[in-house]
C-alpha cells in the first residue's frame, strides 16, 4: 500500500498503528500513537532491548532521541494536506534527565510552517508533563502542497 493511501486510511480510521508498522525503527523501538482529535501523543512502551544503561537502568540517548524526531516527523505527515514522509535538516535535543525504564511520551507542536519548510517542538517526559526528561526542536523540508 502506498504512503498515501495509508495515511488516508489513518486519518479515516484514527488508528496509526499501520502506518507507524510500515517504518523498521518504529516497530523496532515499539512505537504507539494516540491521537485525541487534533491532539496526539507518542508512547515509547518499557522495553528492555531500549536501555543503554542497565544498571540504572535507562533508556539509551539514542532511543529517545529517534523516537523524538521519528514522532516528529509523524505528526508532520499526520497533519500536512500532502502526506509525504518530512525530510530532517536539523534535530536539536537537549536531555534533562535520564529516561528511566518505563513508558516514555512525546507531545509535537509545529511553531512555524513556510511553504517549504516545518519548525517542530518536541517534549518528552515519563511521570509528568511538568519534568520533561528531554526537549527537542527539528526543522523540516517538505512540499506542502502550497502554490
């Protein structure tokens, strides 16, 4: 099936988990999203094959860090007129605290879009929305459909 015709059957349907199974690191870190009308929520379930720190233990840097610009990239083509798969052209992360082994989620809010050109926050956190363990900004190309 192709992109398109998958993310019209997501927004139908309100249930991503076919789309996101069609991306590898996705299904591979165990990605979920709940969309809640216009709102979405990315989930990183607890799973041991994402820690990096066993002894804490913790979700490695890494982990989060794909799962944050994997969720951006996500709400982008969930939310533009032209489904289309963004292309990344900077990532910024800055971790405040380390994301212990349980369910992690990410909340995106696109804070400026051009014709071109997307700019996404990106807060992720554990426990409470007020103690973010990381926050993110990306900046992405794409074709908006726009004339």
């Amino acid at each position: 099936m192709r992109l398109i015709e998958l993310v019209e059957k997501a927004h139908a349907s309100g249930d991503y988990s076919e789309l996101i199974g069609v991306i590898p690191y996705a299904r591979t870190i165990g990605l979920e999203c709940h969309r809640f009308g216009d709102d979405v929520i990315f989930r990183l379930p607890q799973q041991d094959e994402n820690l990096g720190n066993p002894i804490l233990p913790a979700i490695h840097g890494g982990v989060i860090g794909g799962f944050m610009e994997l969720s951006a990239s996500l709400y982008l083509m969930m939310f533009q007129p032209v489904p289309q798969m963004p292309k990344i052209v900077d990532f910024s992360i800055d971790y405040l605290r380390a994301g212990l082994n349980r369910d992690t989620f990410v909340e995106c809010r696109l804070t400026r879009q051009g014709n071109r050109v997307a700019n996404v926050n990106i807060h992720a956190w554990q426990k409470s929305r007020q103690d973010p363990i990381a926050l993110a900004r990306a900046h992405f190309l794409f074709n908006s459909g726009r004339k």
